[in-house]
C-alpha cells in the first residue's frame, strides 16, 4: 500500500517516536525494578504485581498520568499499524515490530498479562482481513488451515498463562468449588475433564469463562430497574472524572447496573457484565437496541471507507471499534480505561478535522 499523504506520515512517524520512547522507558524501568524475562513464573509476576492493589485509588501523579500517555500511544500505534502497515519503510516496520516485541515481554512474559497479547492478536487479524480486501486475494484451504493452526496455538498461549496464573494463586480443579465465587459452581466430574485432563481442562475452561461470565452479569442486570447515569455510567473512567470533580465519591458509579447488581446478588462491578449492561446504564437496554443499530450502521460505512481510504483515520478507527467489539460480551473495553476513551476522542477527531482524499492508497 502506497502512503501519499503528509499528515499520514506525520502522524505515523509522531507515534512511532513516542512509542519507542515509551517503551524503551518501560523496558529500563523493568530492568532496574529487577524485572526478568522467565517463562516459568509468569503466573508470580502477576500475583506479585497486583498484590496490595485496590481498584480506585491509584495516586495522580507526573509517573501516572505519563503512564496514560504512553499507554493512549501504543494502543494508537496499533491501531494505525493493523491498516498502514504494509505502505510503511523498512524503518518504520523495524521498530514498529521492536516496540510491539518488547511491549509483550514485558506485558506478558515480566508481568504475566494476557489483555496486550489479545490485542495484538485482534489487530493481526484486522491487518489481513484489510489486506485480503484491498488486494482482493482470494481464501484457500492452505490458508485456512493456516489460520486454524495459528488460533489453536494461540488457545494454547492463552491456556498456559492462565494455567500459571491459578498455579501460583493456589487454584486448582481440586479446590476451585472452595475458592470461586458463591454464584459460580463447576462441575469438576464433566466430561470436560475426561477429555482433556485437570490441568489442561482448567485452564481451557477459565479460557473459555472469558466468553460466557460477562453474559451472566448482563443476565443479571436485566432484572433490575434502570436508573440514569447521566450519560458518563457506561465508562468507570468518566465515572471517577465527574465524580472526582464533583468531590462526591460513587455519587454515579452506585448508580450503573454492575454496582447495583454487585448489591443486589453479590456479583460486584469487578466482575464481568459485558458491554451492553455499562452501555444500558445510560440509555435503558431498549436504548442499547437502538443504538446498536446505529453502530452497525457506522461500522460498516467505517470498513467502506476504509477499503476505499477515504478518510485516514477511518481504518484506524475501524480496528479500534472491532477491538471493542471482540470484547463486548466481557466488558466495555473501549471507554473503561483513561487510555482508550482519549484513544478514542483523538481518532474521532482526526475522522471530524481532516478532509476526505481522492487518492486511493492502494495495497
């Protein structure tokens, strides 16, 4: 694909930079915290990292909110990478790939965080559904059988991860009915187990609990009666911005669905209850029905336009939504972090400011 405009270039190249500052800072931080890059304690590094945390009280300091900035970049830097990647230079590309290879390690390998590793995937995946419309190439067997192996591996990925994740917690098949949460019950004599062993069979089953929990909390959600968030309920972070200045602690977040459903039946707003019950808070779930239909509406002029590149931002921000979307049924990925929400808003800007082009970027 052919890059022609300026403004692409500038916003790339600007990225870029950012992007390999970032996390060249967050590669030496790691280092001299006494970070280390061992697949075998994977599932320590993420207990370690979330011990003493509590939701909500984070300190708002210079170290914070330069960890938003750099984190609002990189998810950018995907997002932009998932379309223009192909038209880039051999620089451009080399670093890109270097800024997407350490940002795992440390994500996943010095962390033991699984979310980046589902977005690079996700932003894979949209990279060559872009390509395989632009240059028309047509589906094989090879090809399918190509991407089928590479999704069982990722499964596996995903499986191995969580695996040390419960190890090091302490979690098992053998004490899980003990140590889940009351509402949750597993049938550890399923057939599940038969087939693929107790370790495997955890960590595929907690795998495939990503799919299926936040569909419980919604299920949950639609007993209660609506009460208004006042448009901010469907983000934690808008939440905590109004009710910051406010200076009135949970005057809104008591108010959404998954707190209330978290008093009602215990299943708190930690938990999952997918996009559309954050979504509903806002607008009642008849509300959610009829703004789906307008979101699917958008997101289909979004992949026109970005065939035909028409509009810089519009591939972009078409992998951004997709994201959210492969997400949806777990929770409202899109406006639940700082990060995404300013994301978001710079790529809705860039849809609202810059003009169309004429010039096709041709793959």
């Amino acid at each position: 694909m052919l890059i022609a405009q300026r403004k692409t270039q500038f916003i790339i190249n600007v990225l870029i930079i950012i992007s390999l500052f970032g996390v060249s800072f967050e590669l030496l931080m790691f280092f001299k915290s006494g970070g280390a890059f061992r697949f075998d304690s994977l599932g320590a590094n993420y207990i370690n990292l979330y011990s003493g945390y509590v939701r909500g009280e984070s300190t708002v300091n210079v170290s914070y909110l330069a960890k938003i900035f750099f984190s609002t970049v990189s998810g950018l830097s995907l997002f932009f990478a998932s379309f223009y990647f192909s038209g880039l230079t051999r620089r451009q590309k080399t670093i890109y790939i270097f800024v997407i290879v350490t940002s795992l390690l440390i994500s996943v390998v010095g962390s033991g965080k699984q979310k980046y590793l589902g977005d690079l995937m996700v932003a894979f995946l949209i990279y060559f559904a872009f390509l395989k419309a632009r240059r028309r190439i047509k589906s094989s067997l090879s090809r399918v059988l190509l991407f089928s192996v590479a999704g069982v591996l990722t499964v596996f990925v995903f499986m191995g991860i969580l695996g040390q994740r419960y190890e090091a917690a302490g979690i098992s098949v053998a004490n899980i009915n003990e140590l889940a949460h009351p509402l949750m019950y597993w049938d550890t004599e399923s057939i599940f187990f038969d087939l693929f062993g107790d370790e495997s069979g955890f960590s595929l089953a907690v795998f495939l609990g990503y799919f299926t929990n936040g569909l419980y909390g919604l299920s949950l959600g639609l007993n209660l009666p609506f009460e208004w968030t006042y448009f901010v309920g469907n983000s934690y972070s808008l939440t905590r911005i109004v009710e910051i200045i406010l200076d009135e602690p949970r005057v809104i977040a008591d108010l959404t669905y998954p707190a209330r459903v978290g008093e009602v039946y215990g299943w708190s707003a930690s938990k999952w209850h997918s996009l559309y019950a954050w979504m509903a808070s806002d607008v009642t779930f008849y509300g959610v029905v009829v703004i789906a239909g307008f979101f699917g509406f958008l997101y289909g002029r979004l992949w026109i336009m970005s065939i035909n590149s028409t509009r810089l931002a519009s591939g972009p921000l078409f992998a951004m939504l997709t994201l959210g979307l492969t997400f949806s049924l777990a929770n409202n990925q899109l406006m639940h972090g700082l990060s995404s929400i300013l994301g978001l808003m710079f790529l809705a800007l860039l849809m609202l400011t810059i003009k169309p082009v004429k010039e096709k970027l041709r793959g």
